[in-house]
C-alpha cells in the first residue's frame, strides 16, 4: 500500500494514509477543459463566422494543429488524474509525510 522510500522509525505508529480532497482534482480538471475547448471553440467560430480560410491544405492544416492541441491537452488531462490517485500522506504519531 505504501510506495517508495518511506521507514517508520522503531516506536512510530502510522495513524492514517490520506489523500487531497476531491477538489482539487475536479478544480484543476476543470481549468483545463477551458483551456482546451475555448481556444479551438472561438478558433472554429471566427472561421465559420468570417468564411473558409482558404484551400484545402489550409483547412487541413487548421484540422492537425488542433488534433494536435488536444491529443496534447488529453495526455496532461490523463497526467493530473495519475498524480491524484498515486499521491497520498501518511500522518504518523510524529510526522506527516508525502508518499508519491
């Protein structure tokens, strides 16, 4: 249960294995969602709203950069959910410490 490099000393007792409250989790997630749809959301709007931006290899152009910003916002959406499941503390009768 608890990883890494963590030895309670000889009388230490381990009270608790916490972890942060649900918050910050959905806080964090929430932020960014906003900040991968909002950009592509008014990007697509200001196309459809003023016209086609060109030829084809423009248009796919647009259509692979934003794949390519959301592929990259999805992997760090993925990273914050890890670092919330694998991240704990462990509260002892002496010491609080941060088991990652």
């Amino acid at each position: 249960m608890i990883r890494g490099s963590f030895s309670p000393a000889k009388d230490e007792e381990v009270l608790a294995l916490t972890r942060r409250h649900p918050f910050f989790l959905y806080s964090k997630m929430a932020f960014v969602a906003a900040v991968v749809v909002l950009p592509l959301v008014a990007m697509w709007y200001l196309i459809v709203r003023f016209g086609s931006i060109g030829d084809d290899s423009q248009q796919w152009v647009l259509v692979t950069l934003s794949a390519v910003w959301l592929a990259y916002w999805v992997f760090r959406f993925i990273f914050i959910r890890y670092r919330y499941e694998n991240e704990a503390w462990l509260v002892t009768d002496r010491r609080l410490v941060h088991v990652f």
